[in-house]
C-alpha cells in the first residue's frame, strides 16, 4: 500500500485517564509497524495538533478512516466532539471499557450532579473554579454507544497493546477484528469442582493456593468463597494467555464489562450466584459490581439515599 493511500487514524479521549492511549504507545516496535500502515492525524497525547471551532460552532478534527475514542460522555462539550468524530470517521471504535459500557466514571451515575459535586467539591472551591458549572455536564456518563452509532467496541480498562494494534492493522487492511468473546472463566485454567454450597466474601484475605505451584492446581476463587466476575466479564485480558488477575491469584473485578454486549454483570453475577444457592442479601455493596459498566442507565441515583 502506498504513503499516500494510507488510511487516516483520528484517536480523541473524553472522560477518560489516557490509560487506553498510553496503552497503545506501550506496543513499543508493534505501534511502530502499526505506523505504516496508518496515518495518524489526530493524537493529542502525540501531536501537539490545535484545534477549534468552525464557522458552525463545531471542533475541527480532521476526516479519517478510523476513529478511536476512549472515555465516557460527561458533558455537552464531550457530546459535540464525539458527533464531530461520528460524522468525520467512517469506521468509529469504542477504545476501552470507558468508551464501550462507562468504566470507572460512570460510578458518578449512582449520584445526581449536584451530589457529586457537593461531595467532592466544597461550595467556596466550587464558586471560584470556574470549570464546574453543573450546567456544562449531562445528568450521566454515558458510553459512546448511548450517543452515536459504534461500529466496534474494544473493551478493556485499558485493552492490550497488542489488541489494540491488531484491532487497528485489521480495520487498516480491509479485515474484521477478532475480539474475545468467551467469558474470563472460559480461559481460566484454575481446578473447578461445581460441588458442594458456597458462602461468599470479600477479597480482603489471600486465596488458598501454593505458590510455587502451576496455577491450574489452583482451585477456582469463586468455589473459594471470592466474589470472582469471571462468569460475567468477557476474557481477552491475557490475550492467548490466562487473565490477568488469576494470573496473579486474585480474583476479576470485571473491567472489560460483560459478555453479552448489553449485558448487566450485576444481575447476571446474581443469577451465577443464586444457582450456587447464595442468598444475593448476603453480597455486601452489590452495586459496586457494576464498578465498570455502569453506563447504559444500569447505576441510577438511589432516590431513598437523597
């Protein structure tokens, strides 16, 4: 494929910790090869590129072929920029669990806006910031998917370089990606018994397991008693390998979002839960399961706690 006829590559953040951007950078020779296959027109944490806006009152981000956005939507000013970047890429990606289901900012949605404003912001500081007017912010984080039409969620809090860079190589050449779409405990090589009743608890006390021994050898940590969200969250965050977090001897806490694309790990950890005769009153903080995919209006301001 000749320089010229290179597809164009438009990466923007909203609500978002530039995690899912760093994490593309940290391919190290695998984002160099990704550079011949794609020109990069928009990068802010590459390109010092300025943009502002048009005679129409919209951002000026350039036309490209592909479009990565991570993070959530929280304010109008995120809004008009994600419907610029719709309408400029032809192929739009949700980059990261942020983008694709909320992540960590949209636990904001268990709050209305003055809540979260009040709590983390005192009246005085608040008054002379400036850049807080509850005006300014929509009345939730919303993934992109709420706003605009997606044509590609990459979860992942954030994904794997080397995801990222096959994701991007493959819409570059004309391919589909191939995601994960398996559950975290389909690529969990711990021992499984499905025996026995089980109470649960919070990780607050290591797994038993022998640590100079192969993790396969160890039992599985929900039959241990931990809340594991293997049996909810889609895999791919080990690539080929077993997941991160078992790989580590703790249990998953969820952060590629669920399965099902509109699924709600709340409700179906509850169900894996309650078939494993688990009274769903004995979970403490069950909506903190929603820790990363609380957009799409799962999380909602409890009206009794106002």
């Amino acid at each position: 494929m000749s320089e010229a006829r290179r597809p164009r590559l438009c990466c923007h953040w909203l609500h978002a910790c530039s995690g899912c951007e760093l994490a593309l950078l940290n391919g190290g020779d695998l984002f160099l090869d990704l550079l011949q296959l794609v020109d990069i027109v928009h990068f802010p944490l590459l390109l010092d590129r300025k943009y502002a806006n048009d005679a129409e009152g919209k951002p000026d981000l350039p036309p490209a072929e592909i479009g990565l956005v991570s993070g959530g939507v929280a304010s109008k000013a995120q809004l008009e920029l994600l419907r610029t970047m719709r309408g400029q890429c032809r192929v739009l990606v949700a980059f990261g669990t942020c983008a694709s289901h909320g992540g960590i900012p949209a636990l904001r949605n268990q709050w209305t806006v003055e809540q979260t404003l009040g709590t983390v912001f005192p009246e005085d500081e608040r008054s002379c910031s400036g850049g807080f007017d509850p005006e300014d912010w929509l009345d939730r984080v919303y993934a992109i998917d709420e706003q605009v039409e997606v044509d590609l969620l990459l979860p992942g809090c954030p994904p794997r370089p080397e995801t990222i860079v096959a994701t991007v190589a493959a819409l570059a050449t004309g391919h589909r990606p191939q995601l994960a779409e398996k559950s975290v405990c389909e690529h969990c090589p711990t021992a499984r018994t499905g025996s026995g009743r089980m109470s649960v608890r919070r990780f607050l006390a290591n797994a038993d397991y022998d640590p100079e021994a192969p993790t396969d050898s160890m039992r599985c940590l929900l039959e241990q008693g931990l809340l594991c969200m293997g049996p909810v969250t889609v895999g791919g965050c080990g690539g080929r390998e077993m997941p991160l977090c078992i790989r580590a001897r703790v249990p998953c806490r969820g952060c590629y979002g669920p399965v099902r694309r509109q699924g709600n790990q709340l409700l179906d950890l509850l169900n894996v839960l309650a078939s494993k005769g688990i009274d769903h009153r004995a979970i403490v903080d069950r909506r903190s399961l929603l820790r990363f995919s609380g957009a799409h209006g799962l999380l909602k301001p409890n009206i009794r706690e106002r």
